[in-house]
C-alpha cells in the first residue's frame, strides 16, 4: 500500500495528520483483510494466514 499525504508545514499539524492518516488505514484493512479469504482466483495467501 502506498499513499502520498500532503502535510502541513506546521510540525503539530502534520503530525495529527499523519496519526489520522495511519488510523484510517488501519481502520481500512481491518475491514479488508478479513474479505481476502473470501476472494476466488488469487494465487498469494490471505494475509495472516499461512501457506500449506
């Protein structure tokens, strides 16, 4: 995953950015991540779970 962010030329600000940004994404592959087992016709494993 890769994200560009923008952040503030105020180091506080930025920051609080930075934090908002990082639990956002957290937040995004907690509801992601479970929905990849579920997913046909991939050849990598789901992530967490291991290879057989």
């Amino acid at each position: 995953m890769r994200a560009r962010i923008p952040l503030h030329s105020n180091e506080n600000t930025a920051r609080v950015q930075l934090a908002t940004a990082f639990n956002l994404m957290r937040d995004l592959l907690a509801e992601v991540a479970p929905r990849l087992g579920r997913v046909t016709g991939r050849t990598y494993p789901a992530i967490g779970r291991r290879t057989t």
